[in-house]
C-alpha cells in the first residue's frame, strides 16, 4: 500500500469493491470496524490516553433529502451503502479505525501502528483517497442509477485522545473521543464548504514539507481556539491537493 499517491492498482482494487457492493444492494450488509483499543479491553467508566489522528466526515445537505416515500427512502439505502460501505473500506486501508457512524457522517481514528508513515499522512492521504473515489467513482455510479450524488466535507487534526467506554454493563454502552483534538475536528466541519478538507495546525506541521508549501492554505487564523500554553490562536487551514488520477 503507497500512502502518498494514488497507484491504479489500489484504484482498481477500489473499482471491483464497488461493483460487488452494487451487486448485494438491497442484501443487509452493515459496514462496520473495530476500534483502539477493543471494547473488551476498556472497563466502563475508564479510558486509554494515545496519540491520534482524527477524521470526520460529513455528508452536506443531506437533511435536505427528500425521504418521504419507499421509493426516495430506498434511492437513499443504496446510496449510503455504496459510499459509506467504501469509505469504511478506505478507512481500514489506511490504518484507520471506525469507531462511530452517525447516520449521514464517519469518526475514524488512526494510530500509526505497523505503519511507516505517520498519522497525520495516513489521515490525509485517506481523505483524498475518499474525495478521489467519490468523485470519479461512486458519483458517476449512482448519477447513471438515477440516484442523487453525494457531496462531503473532512475535518481532520493530530493530538492526545482519551478513548473510554461509557454506558451500562450488559445494557447499551459505547467508545466516546475525550480530548481536544477530538472536539476541534468535529467542528471544523462547520467551517468547511462542499467537498471541502479542513485540517488544523498540528496536522499540518506533521505533513511532508511540500504538501505543506503547495497544498495548504490557510483558513482561519481566528478559529476560536487557541494554544494553552501561550494563548495564540490555533489556525484552521483548508488542505487543497488532491490525488492525480493513475493512467
């Protein structure tokens, strides 16, 4: 697996995925990932503290759906699970793990292990691996099926999570995020437009130098959040490079 670049034969290997995901729509196929640490391993009520990359996504406009009928309601099943059956692919591509699907949006962690790049390569290279496939790949798929096309946007930053499992035994009880880079990557959504990644300074700083100086730029310099140590302010950046497309 090259990290930092689209190769064809991962592409292709992304085309067979979707195709064969088109084949069992309407089968109950649920995608779904294990998280870091496993649940067994975290007692409820206690957390693992690790440094992480963290990625969401969010689909845009799509409240605005119409969902009334079966037949828009299942124009939607299929979309969402061609894209989200591939992003979760993606996701484990690349190391990461899927701790939570909200309905119209993902939470992946990467932590880096077995990897030789860090995580903040892994998180972005998987966020442009995502826009590259929906855009030349499931988009023209459900725009041929009669089916609405999806737009998303990626939030994304590096720093230190406390994982912990809350809930009751036996009862319902799941793995929550706790920390700032957490929080931070869940609202830079709010800042970001259609299709659109935004990554924050930490991130940045741990990407290759001329991703950095050519694909980088710079957002919000006034985020609303600011360093603790020193109180500046902690700069959003819009992360503009995409992957070349392989001949």
């Amino acid at each position: 697996m090259e990290y930092r670049q689209l190769t064809k034969a991962y592409r292709d290997s992304q085309i067979e995925r979707i195709a064969k995901s088109l084949s069992k729509i309407g089968q109950a196929e649920n995608p779904d990932g294990r998280v870091i640490p496993d649940q067994d391993d975290l007692v409820i009520g206690k957390g693992r503290r690790l440094r992480l990359s963290v990625l969401f996504l969010d689909i845009c406009g799509f409240s605005s759906w119409f969902s009334d009928t079966p037949e828009e309601q299942n124009k939607i099943l299929s979309a969402f699970s061609i894209f989200f059956t591939e992003m979760v692919r993606v996701s484990e591509d690349y190391g990461g793990v899927v701790e939570k699907n909200t309905g119209d949006g993902l939470m992946v962690y990467f932590d880096g292990a077995g990897k030789t790049e860090n995580t903040s390569v892994l998180a972005a290279g998987c966020a442009l691996s995502m826009m590259s496939i929906a855009k030349s790949i499931i988009n023209p798929v459900l725009a041929h099926q009669g089916i609405d096309t999806i737009d998303f946007r990626i939030g994304m930053d590096t720093g230190n999570v406390t994982l912990a499992k809350i809930g009751a035994p036996r009862r319902y009880n799941s793995v929550v995020a706790i920390g700032a880079t957490a929080n931070i990557s869940c609202k830079m959504l709010n800042k970001a437009g259609r299709n659109q990644i935004v990554i924050g300074d930490t991130l940045r700083s741990e990407l290759p130098e001329y991703w950095q100086a050519e694909y980088t730029k710079i957002l919000l310099e006034d985020s609303g959040w600011s360093y603790r140590g020193n109180g500046a302010n902690y700069p959003f950046y819009e992360y503009r490079g995409r992957w070349k497309e392989p001949i």
